[in-house]
C-alpha cells in the first residue's frame, strides 16, 4: 500500500477571460487534445506515532478531450503510478539515484461539463478526487468564497480487500485568492480545503480500517494565456483506525502541472534509432514501435545466473544506448525487464524487476535521466516476443526492454 492520496483534478482545459473587476472560471473542451500530468507526492508515513518511511510517489496521467458536445467534454485518461521509497526505519537513507518501481495503471473515460461536474461510471477508480474544482456559474472577485460537494474514490482492493471502488463525500470550501507565483511565473489561483471521515464496512477474515480521517489543502493555478490549468500545490494528512488497534497516518506534499504532448512520429524515430544502433555496431538489439512509444529490446542481456548483476561485458552496450537516449531528451522512459519461462511465476516477476532496476540505475549514474522521468516495471515471463521452447527462444525472452514513452 502506498497511502498516495493524489488529487487528479487537472484533467481538462479551462479557459479565464481577463477582467478588471473579476474573473469567469468555465471549463471548455478541445476535440483531439492531448495533454499529460505529472504529480510528485512527497510522503511520511507513521504507524502509532513512529516514521515507518518515506516515499515518492509518482504519477504520470495522459488524457485526451475524445468529444464536446454542448459545453462537455468526453475524456479518456491514463493514470499510471510509481514509487521509490527514500528512507526506512530498517535500512536508513535510499540511494537517490534509486528509481521509481511500476505500481499500477488505470484507465477511464468521464465526461465533465463547463462548471466541473463529473459523469463517471461506477467502475472507474480514478480520479480519485471528484467535482474539485468546481465554479459558481458567476463571475469571481478576489477573496471571494464558494462552496460545493465532492467526492473521493478509492481503490482498496489490495489494502483491506474492499472490492469496489469506496467513495467518500465531503464538501469544498474555495476561496479566489487572485495572482500568486509558481516557479517563477504569476497565475490566477485559488485555494481549495476539505477533510473527509468515513467508516469503512467490516471486511471479515482480515485487518480492515475502522476509520479514515483526512485533511487536504491545496492552491490551483491557472493559466490565462494558455486557457487552462497550469499546476497545484497540496498538503495533506490522512489517517487509518485499523481494526487491531494500529493506527497509520500519511502525511506529505504533492505538486503537480500539465506538461503539453509534442506527437511523436513513432516510426521516424525508431528509423532514426536503428540506423544509430547500426552505426555503433550494437549487437543483439532490436527495435520496435509499441503502444506506449519505441521500444529498445536489449535481447539475451547477460547477468550472472539468477541474478540482478550485469556482466562486465554489457556495460559497454549500455553505454551506447545511453548515446542514444541522450538525443531524445524530452522524452520519458520505462524500463521493462522481462525473463524466460523459468523457475516460479513470482520468483520470475521479482527477477525482471530487479533486473530492470539494475540497467534503471547503471542509467541514471549516467544522468540519462533524472529519477522522476524513469520508471521501472517487471513483467516476468508474461510477455514472450519468441519460442520458450527453445534456447534461442529463451534467450530472445531474457531481455530488457529501454521504452521512450508517447506521452
């Protein structure tokens, strides 16, 4: 359980005529835009008043506006989220250089009107923060304040094995606070407070939480120029009763902004990067284009046996895709380690995780990327490209995958 409570509000285009007197907050939507969100929670967590760790979470949203139809947009988003722990009451301080580890992903698709008000599915888990922000249909003077009903959304499936997503409702309270500064830059922003308190259902047969608590405080930032929402800024505090007695509390802050989508002309740039692996004689290399973007496929990568320990003969051949992910440097990158079919199916995904973790950090001692534009998945023996049958099959399938990312 990471205990992130992100708030993905950011999810639409908001457009803000300049007045003198006072401003019109509205929603409108674009057909066809693209955008992401990139979210950094910094957090503590306690269990009876102790530090257990730190953690950075990190959260990577696409979203595209799929229709408008009478001020509303259709939107589809992809929430996929990490995290890197940074310090433990066992180990002490973590590396920095120690990346992000995959912790999920999801899709969902809303529809949103032109003050806020979300129409979802029952299905969907995120967001998780729901109708926040949302506008008086009014023009807004500076300090002034409204309030409005809202909703959280939680997947505790995993932590207490509550199997739907679980709501709770809480209400708003804004307040316009007119210009303030975010890195640098003046924006039209306000504040949004609320706490929330639930009582979670019994879950029979395992420990479960009593009680949520939960105080958030953020300040959202809006672009004039741009027409739509530049970032927000959040403190926040929740806590979890256990049912034996255990308290944990998350504690921490979260930033977050919109990040435009450049398109990227997937098969110019795997083109591009295939003739750089021809002219750098790398063997055992191959390139495709996949859903999320280019996928570099280091191909029977050597490590000493049941091991996440690179051979000494494979730094090299790291060494000159780094050459290579150095010229496309506003692109993000997964690295997904993969293994043949060998050995049990958990002790197969653990490996391909610490396998990925090992090229994720030869990369970044390397400063290919920065921590927090790296992330790192295992897949196990789940996604074969050849025969497991066969050694060479096998030796196509114990690979490690460099994907420069779309979005």
């Amino acid at each position: 359980m990471t205990g992130a409570v992100v708030l993905f509000f950011l999810l639409s285009f908001i457009h803000i005529p300049q007045r003198a007197d006072a401003d019109v907050f509205e929603y409108k939507y674009f057909s066809g835009s693209r955008y992401r969100i990139l979210s950094v929670v910094d957090e503590a967590v306690f269990i009876n008043g102790i530090l257990s760790h730190r953690a950075e979470i990190l959260n990577r949203i696409a979203v595209e506006t799929v229709d408008v139809t009478d001020n509303k947009g259709r939107l589809k988003a992809v929430f996929q989220t990490s995290e890197r722990i940074v310090y433990d009451s066992e180990n002490g301080v973590r590396p920095e250089s120690f990346g992000f580890q995959w912790s999920r992903e999801y899709n969902s698709e809303f529809e949103r009107d032109r003050l806020g008000y979300l129409k979802i599915a029952n299905q969907y888990y995120m967001p998780v923060v729901r109708n926040v922000p949302v506008f008086p249909d009014k023009n807004l003077e500076i300090m002034e304040k409204w309030r409005a009903e809202g909703h959280e959304v939680h997947d505790f499936r995993d932590s207490f094995g509550i199997e739907e997503p679980y709501r709770i409702p809480f209400i708003a309270n804004y307040t316009y606070l007119g210009e303030r500064e975010w890195k640098g830059r003046s924006y039209p922003a306000f504040s949004v407070e609320y706490k929330i308190a639930s009582r979670p259902p019994v879950v029979s047969g395992r420990i479960y939480p009593v009680r949520i608590m939960g105080d958030f405080d953020q300040i959202v930032y809006w672009d004039h120029k741009l027409g739509q929402a530049a970032a927000y800024e959040e403190k926040f505090s929740i806590s979890f009763e256990m049912s034996n007695k255990i308290t944990i509390v998350f504690r921490g802050n979260a930033t977050a902004e919109i990040i435009e989508s450049e398109h990227m002309d997937k098969e110019e740039i795997a083109a591009g990067i295939i003739d750089e692996i021809n002219r750098l004689d790398i063997s055992d290399v191959n390139v495709r284009v996949v859903e999320d973007g280019i996928a570099i496929s280091l191909e029977n990568i050597g490590f000493y046996p049941d091991s996440d320990k690179l051979l000494p003969g494979e730094f090299e051949k790291i060494n000159r895709i780094a050459e290579i992910l150095l010229q496309y440097p506003e692109r993000d990158i997964m690295i997904a380690g993969h293994t043949a079919l060998a050995g049990t199916s958990e002790g197969r995904m653990q490996l391909s995780i610490e396998r990925a973790q090992a090229v994720a950090d030869y990369l970044l001692s390397k400063k290919v990327r920065a921590a927090a534009r790296m992330v790192i998945r295992g897949f196990g023996a789940e996604r074969p490209i050849a025969d497991n049958s066969t050694q060479e099959g096998m030796s196509k399938n114990r690979r490690v995958e460099i994907i420069l990312l779309e979005n």
